[in-house]
C-alpha cells in the first residue's frame, strides 16, 4: 500500500506524521519527495550507502549547422533559448526538457547533453530513500519520477510530500493508494488544508486528516472536517515535550510504544479501508 | 536611433515599469522624430524565463538602448549578447525618460538584481 504524507502548509508535521509512520510499521519503505529540503533522515537516521544522480538532457547547439533562424527560441514553451545577432544563448537550468527544439530544428542543428540536478540517496536495502536537487536549481520533478520508480510492492510505502499543492505534490502522490492529509489548528493552516483537500478530491484519492499541536480550545478543523464528512485518523496534542524531543530529532514513537501503537492502528485502519 | 522603455502603458505619457522581464509593456521610440509603438510583454504572466523572452523581444526590433529598473542575470546576458545598452530609468514617464536620455543624463546599468526580483511585485 502506498500512503503519501502531505499537507498545504508547510510545517504543521508531515515529516514528524511520515516518519513515524515508517517507523512504527515493522517493515516499511520510507521516501523523501520533499527534495529541496529532505529532513526525514534526521529521524529515521538511515545510513545512505547507495548514491545515483538524476540527470536530465538539456540541448546543445552545433554552430556549424546552425544558422541563427531563431526557430529554438519562439518553439521553446519555457523561454529558455535566446537567439540573438545569430547566436544561440541557452538556458539549461530553465528547460523543461521536452526536446521541442530539437525537433523543430530545421538544420538539425541541437543535440541533447545530459546534465545532473540533483541526487537519489537509500541505505543498503532501498528501505530508505529520499532525493536531493542541487542548490540553485529550480526543477524538481525528473528527481519525483526517479524516486518513484523503486517503490515496493511488498510493504507499506510512505511517500512524504513537499509542502504546497502545485506540481511537485501532485507528481508524488499521483498513483498513491491513500492520502494523509497533516494540518494544524491556526488560520493557515486550515486555509491551506482546504487547497489540499480540493486536490485530492480532484484526483479522486481517499484520504483522512491528521491533527498536529491539535488544542481542545481550538476546535476549528474538527468542525471543518465534520462539515465536510472528512475522517480525522488522529491528533497529536500541542505539548512542549513533543517539540523539545523533536529539537533533539526524536519522536514520540522513539519513546512510547502507545505512541508507536496508535501509528500501526492507524495503518491498520487506513488499509482495512475503514475510513471514507 | 530606436530605443525601448519598459513601461506600464502603451503610450509615451505611460508610466514606466521598474520591471524589465515582466514590465507589462514596452514603448518603441525612435529619437530622431519621436515616433512610438507599444508592444503589450506577452512575458509578463510566464511562469519562468521572463527575462530572457523579454530581451529577445526587445533584441528583435533591434534596438540600441533600453530603459527600465531592473534588470535579471539572464535578461542582462541576453541584452549584451545583443549589444544593447542598458540604462536607469531617471523619470516618471516615457517619455521624459526618453528625453533624458537624449540629453545623455541617464545612468548605464552594468549590475543586475537578483533572478525572479519581479515576481508579484509591482
């Protein structure tokens, strides 16, 4: 079963949801698709043995066959070709790689390089995954892609999302069985909840909610989700050992096996398809 | 000579834009008679490479010069690919900036602001 973590807003707990997740499960594949910013190593403390780039074709110009029509530059959906007095600028790091140019080239005069964005790192049995884009580079998808080509069939796979709703999100949890959908009781967090909540929705993924720093004052995502008839599948109160031993990249799992139990219930529920 | 303004408007008592790859026009100018045309920057609402579109459309009515606030890293790579001068803009409109220039009392820019400055701001 493939479950992905994500949320709208960014910090209200994927990793903290994500991880523990993987760790209470007895045997789980973990992957990081956040990968601007992969943490969940922090707390699961894999040791990465296997290391594989991502790379991407980006073109190149022959400017012996070229002759400067700027055919590239107006065919490139994404700007990333310039031609000007005849010369042909690229901007590799703004393609998409779609080859639009390539083929629109009369003179065939482009041809495709493979350049790295960024890296694929597991521990010794794929058990632990997460990618990792190269400073400075703004396309994150190939990495998502590559990432998703090793999930296992066999165990349990949690995939933990980056924050927001746009692309990177909607490649990870493409395909996914179910959605966990982490929020937190302040104004953002509810806003950004009901983004996430309409993405699901539009991709016909079942899903359920997990309340972080969840306050009994503050009742306003549980009435939201009984409004909605969305399944809460759990709350994490706001507590101040919680976050001290976060600080220290422990979780409640790490400690409490009433903790850790109450994850593999929540799996167990998820996959019993108990919940909407 | 033939120069361009990044501009909010299409005329030359339109305002300029302090953006250059999403400025929301840009107003030609020929110096020696003051004849114009705007072109809207169909770059304006692209989700990358703002810029460098905007400079190729500027570079392909060949223009000498350009007027405008900011300038990104790869449009100013574009603009001296092209030979084309960069200058601050020193007044609130087209066309003053225009006329500023002839007097040669505009700043070149040789420094660009950081990528995607523009982005959402106006």
């Amino acid at each position: 079963m493939k479950i992905a973590v994500l949320s709208g807003k960014g910090g209200t707990g994927k990793t903290t949801v994500s991880a523990s997740l993987a760790y209470a499960l007895q045997s789980s594949q973990y992957i990081d698709c956040d990968v601007e910013e992969p943490n969940g190593a922090l707390f699961l403390k894999p040791l990465i043995k296997h290391f594989a780039p991502v790379n991407v074709r980006v073109p190149k110009v022959d400017e012996e066959k070229c002759d400067g029509c700027g055919i590239c530059s107006r065919i490139c959906r994404f700007n990333a070709i310039a031609v000007v007095k005849g010369k042909v600028l690229i901007f590799p790091e703004i393609c998409h790689h779609c080859a639009a140019c390539v083929i629109g080239c009369q003179q065939n005069a482009i041809f495709e390089v493979e350049r790295s964005i960024g890296v694929i790192e597991a521990d010794a049995k794929g058990r632990f995954m997460q990618g990792r884009l190269n400073i400075g580079e703004p396309i994150t998808l190939p990495i998502i892609k590559q990432l998703k080509q090793s999930l296992r069939s066999d165990i349990p796979v949690i995939l933990d999302c980056s924050p927001g709703a746009s692309c990177t999100v909607v490649q990870t949890i493409e395909g996914c069985d179910y959605c966990i959908l982490v929020t937190e009781p302040t104004p953002f967090g509810l806003h950004d909840l009901k983004i996430a909540v309409s993405l699901v929705r539009k991709m016909g993924l079942p899903f359920g909610i997990v309340i972080n720093k969840a306050m009994q004052e503050d009742q306003t995502i549980q009435t939201y989700c009984g409004q909605h008839n969305i399944d809460i599948l759990m709350e994490i109160p706001y507590k101040r050992e919680i976050a001290e031993s976060y600080s220290k990249a422990m979780l409640p799992v790490h400690t409490s096996e009433d903790w850790k139990y109450k994850f593999v219930q929540m799996y167990d529920r998820i996959k019993g398809g108990r919940v909407s | 000579m033939k120069i361009t303004v990044s501009a909010t408007g299409n005329t030359m008592d339109s305002q300029i834009d302090q953006r250059f790859g999403r400025a929301a026009a840009f107003v030609f100018v020929e110096t020696d008679t003051m004849d114009f045309e705007a072109i809207d920057n169909a770059a304006a609402a692209s989700s990358g490479g703002a810029g460098i579109a905007a400079a190729q459309l500027v570079a392909d009515k060949d223009v000498k010069a350009v007027i405008t606030g900011n300038v990104g890293p790869n449009a100013m790579n574009v603009l001296n690919a092209a030979n084309i001068g960069i200058y601050k803009v020193g007044a609130l409109t087209v066309k003053e900036n225009v006329e500023l220039f002839k007097k040669g009392e505009l700043e070149r820019i040789s420094k660009t602001v950081p990528a995607h400055f523009g982005m959402g701001n106006k």
